[in-house]
C-alpha cells in the first residue's frame, strides 16, 4: 500500500515540476518503480487473503469453496469497478469540470491537487483498514507441519518468476490495464 501511495504522492509533485524536466521525469519513474514494487506484494497478499476467507466463509455457510469464491469474486468485482468508475468520474468533475461534453462549471482543483486528495483518500483507507480489519485466521491442519520460514517464502516467490505463465499473466495484466487507461 505504501508503494501505491508513494506513486501517487511523486505523481502530484511531479505534476507542479516544470513539464518535461529531469526532476518531473525522476519523480514519474521512481513513483512508477514504487508502484509496481507494491503492487506485486498487494496483489499477492491480496489473493492469500482472498483464498483464506473464500475458505472461511464457504466452511462457516456451508456451501462449496467454489461457490464461496465465485460469489465473493463477483462482490469484489462490483465493489472494485463501482469504485474505479466513481473516482474516475470525481476526478474529472474537479479537474476539468465537465462531464462528457457537458460543461457543468469551471475546474475546482489542478491535477496536481486531484493527486494529493487521491493520496490522502489511499492513506486514510490504509489507516482505517490497519485499525478494524482482522486477517482471518486459517486452522491448522494436521498434513500441513511447520510454517515456512521468511526466507523459504521469499525463495519461493523468486522461483515463481521462472515460470511461463505468470510472464503470460504479467503481460495480459498489462494490457488490460493500458487499454482501461486508454479508453
């Protein structure tokens, strides 16, 4: 979360450097290195907690873990893309005040400033969610032995990158989302 906020935080003073210097070019591509870096850890911790309480809820409703993950993804879809589309939209209304080609009235905040809200949103959120949310608690099973170590995880983590599909992944990952930003 960190890494995602640091990106947005360069971003916005990238935004106020002057347009094209070395300074807004260094903020832009070490934002963005933070960015990515966060994300790979967010995403992946994300998909643990998803799959641990995929596994709880299915046990505590009795229904199949399948069933339990599927209801929950499309959940989270909804919540993610209502999301994604109203902060859009905010961000639009502040920054140009239009909506579509209807002119609504005169620009609230540069994009800078956008960047800066946006950011204090994300670490609002993050603060929040550190305070009332609880990491669901998987019970141990008797096949599953010790825990690995930090070490063994993060070796793990590496070995993933040999493999073929998660640079297919990456790629589509990607692509969808340069054509969101696109569009």
């Amino acid at each position: 979360m960190g890494g995602s906020i640091s990106f947005v935080m360069m971003f916005a003073i990238a935004v106020f450097q002057n347009p094209g210097s070395r300074e807004q070019w260094t903020l832009y591509v070490f934002g963005a290195t933070l960015c990515g870096g966060g994300s790979g850890v967010l995403w992946t911790a994300q998909g643990t907690f998803f799959a641990s309480t995929s596994a709880l809820v299915a046990a505590s409703e009795g229904i199949s873990k399948e069933q339990a993950t599927s209801d929950l993804s499309s959940q989270f879809a909804m919540v993610l893309l209502t999301h994604e589309i109203a902060s859009r939209l905010f961000a639009s209304l502040l920054q140009d005040g239009t909506f579509l080609h209807w002119e609504l009235f005169e620009p609230l905040m540069s994009p800078g400033q956008v960047f800066f809200l946006f950011a204090n949103v994300a670490m609002t959120a993050v603060v929040v969610m550190g305070l009332f949310v609880t990491v669901p608690v998987k019970a141990q099973s008797a096949s599953s032995g010790k825990q690995a170590s930090v070490i063994q995880s993060i070796s793990r983590v590496f070995r993933l990158w040999l493999s073929p599909e998660i640079w297919c992944l990456s790629f589509v990952a990607r692509g969808l989302s340069a054509s969101a930003r696109v569009t």
